[in-house]
C-alpha cells in the first residue's frame, strides 16, 4: 500500500512539474538575458574584424580597452535601452551581473569617462567609415536573401534637438525645430548608407545625394549582381533634373514625387475623371490616377507623370478640392534599359501604372525606418562638437 501511494504521489508531483501552457506574462522574468543573444549575433555575422580593421586605429596605445569591446559596449548599451545617458555607464560598470550577460570580465568595464573620450576620438574621415560598414551588412543581406529586384528609398530624417545650447551643427530645419537632417538610404528596414548633415541641409544639398546614388548602385552592381533591376523612391525634396539623370545613365529605375505646379494643376483639374482608372489597397482605401507626359522649362526631354488623388479612406468619402494629390515622375516604362531588366526578371508588372503608384505609397515603410531609429537611439544627442554626434 505505502509503495502504491509512493508512485502516485510521484506521478501526481511529475504531472504538476510538467509544463501544459505558454502564455505572455506582463511580468519582467529577466532583467537583460536578452544581451546575451545579442553578443551572439554580432559575432556571428563577422563584424568585428570589419570593425578592428576600419577603426583600430583610434586606439593610441596597447592602455585601456580595445576598439571592438568598446564598441561592444556600446551597441549593448543601445540595445538595453534602460537609459540613454552616458553616466549611466558608471552604474553598469558596477553590475557584475550586467558583465555576465554581455560576456565581459568586470574589469573590463568602460566608464563614462572612457565612452567619452571614445566618441570624441572620432575625426571626420573616421565619420565616413561607418558608410562603409553600413554597405558591408547590406550587400551581405543581399547575398543572403538573393532579391530579384531591388527597392530603395531615399529620404531625410529630421532629429529635434530644439532644447540643446551650443550644439554644433544644430539648426532651423523645414519643420521649425533646431536639430540635424541626415540624409539616409534604406532597403527595406535596414539603412545602408547615410551622411550625418546640419539641421539647414535641406533634401537634395549639395552633390551629396547624386554621389550616394553611383556609390550605392557601384556596390551593388561589383558586389551582388550586375544586371539586378535596381528602382529608388523619393519625395517631391529630391525633384531634380540632375538626379534624374544620373539614374537614367546608371540605367536605374525613380519613382519621385513632383512639386504641384500651376499649369500641372490645370491638367488635373480639366481631367475627365470618368477616364480615370482606379486602385484600391488591401486596407479598402481608393486613389484614382490618370497617365501625362511632362517637361519643365530646363528638361531635356518628356518624363511619365502619373497625377494619383486620393478618394475614400474605408467609410470616409473626400470631395472635390478636398483630396489630397501626388504626383510621380518616373523612367520606368519609357523603353529605357530599367524596362529590359524588369521584364527579365520577372517583374514585369514594375511598367504598369497601377503598379508604381502602389510602389511609391510603400514610402510609408521607409518614414517608420525613421521612427524606429529614433526609438531605438533617441534623437536629442548629447554632444557639444558634430563629430561626437554623428558617430553616435
């Protein structure tokens, strides 16, 4: 009787320790287990030699930590996200836990002082570097994930920093806040290029987004696939003749929103919106659009202009003059060689109307990219010198 009872006492304690459910929790179970896998991941894709190779050279001498723990440090520090003041790396210094999960000996702990004198260790040339890194990850995506066609977008990032004294390279930007604009490239959620740039740099400043585009699509073209279609979208910031060239001579595909003129609104609005065709998305909204050819006064020839309006928002239907309007310039389906490289690679629906104003709306993925940076970094930067702030 006393060893029947033993085994059901047994079997009524193992069922118990069995486990019959997962569910979410709003408990906190661990506090940072989640660095560790971190750690893991940064060193399984290989960016530290990338790291040791481009920015070694910080380090003066064989005293104090290495570049790629710092650098370590500092990307676990972002990651956590518990604060985003650098004196909160005294604290972590303290926190033998904290070291474990980052897999670093307490004694290599950097303090504020040392992640300081790190980021202001960064000259300009230093600042370039990261390019190079960003560029790195994204043709290694790219060989990893093999995409027939290649979707990028083009955009600036504008980052308040509207209550900082006496920051460098703060100033007025187009949305009546002091901070800094970068110009940033991405391929879906990732950004692989970007210029760190002066809240007054406006979209298209400068040469620096022509000498973007050729890097990026050299890269592209070396590294991953020499006839891959390759298409960038940008706002009506980036309306320039000069861009458009250097697209069409790179034998790329642009979808780019123009600037509403008058005598482009005057063909709107004597548009017979019976010939209008109609598009709807998955998230039952409708535009209707109508086709146009295009040359401003300085243009060397006529460009595809798709004039799109937008008419009901699922119940909400927009009047007349009520709309809001977009116009897009493209090369895409004019017969230039972007049309060939579609069609080969199966993308032909790319030359379609429809198509590329779907294409274009999907800017709105690239403005959360944006948001997600900032969430993740925190756009008030906390240096007085510009160098500091870009490396961060």
């Amino acid at each position: 009787m006393k060893k029947k009872k033993s085994r059901q006492s047994r079997k009524s304690k193992e069922s118990s320790l069995k486990i019959h459910n997962i569910e979410t929790t709003p408990d906190k179970l661990t506090g940072r287990a989640g660095l560790a896998f971190i750690v893991a991941y940064l060193d399984a894709i290989g960016i530290w030699p990338w790291v040791e190779r481009w920015f070694g050279g910080i380090r003066k001498s064989q005293k104090g930590l290495g570049v790629v723990e710092l650098f370590k440090q500092v990307f676990c520090f972002m990651f956590d996200g518990t604060s985003r003041r650098l004196t909160y790396f005294d604290h972590l210094a303290k926190d033998k836990g904290y070291a474990g999960s980052i897999e670093t000996k307490t004694e290599n702990m950097a303090s504020s002082h040392q992640i300081k004198r790190f980021f202001k260790s960064f000259a300009w040339v230093r600042i370039f570097i990261f390019r190079w890194l960003l560029q790195k990850l994204f043709i290694w995506r790219l060989q990893v994930s093999k995409p027939d066609v290649i979707d990028l977008g083009l955009d600036t990032m504008v980052m308040d920093n509207d209550d900082a004294n006496r920051r460098h390279g703060v100033q007025p930007t187009y949305k009546n806040k002091k901070g800094f604009q970068p110009l940033q490239m991405n391929w879906g959620r990732f950004i692989i290029d970007a210029v760190f740039r002066g809240g007054k740099k406006h979209s298209n400043h400068g040469n620096s987004v022509e000498k973007m585009i050729r890097k990026v699509v050299g890269k592209i073209r070396k590294e991953y696939r020499k006839d891959v279609p390759i298409i960038i979208r940008m706002d009506s910031g980036f309306f320039d003749q000069k861009i458009y060239e250097v697209c069409e001579s790179l034998q790329i595909g642009y979808i780019c929103g123009e600037k509403m003129y008058k005598d482009v609104k005057e063909v709107a609005g004597n548009w017979n919106s019976g010939d209008c065709k109609r598009l709807n998305s998955h998230k039952n909204q409708q535009w209707e659009y109508f086709e146009f050819g295009t040359k401003r006064d300085n243009w060397k020839c006529f460009r595809r202009a798709i004039y799109c309006r937008f008419i009901h928002d699922g119940k909400q239907l927009y009047l007349p003059g009520m709309r809001p309007d977009t116009i897009m310039i493209t090369n895409i389906g004019q017969g230039q060689p972007i049309d060939e490289m579609l069609i080969k690679a199966g993308a032909g629906q790319y030359l379609k109307a429809d198509h590329i104003v779907a294409c274009y709306h999907n800017r709105g993925s690239d403005e959360l990219v944006n948001r997600a940076l900032k969430d993740f970094g925190h756009e008030q930067l906390p240096f007085k010198r510009f160098n500091p702030n870009a490396a961060r």
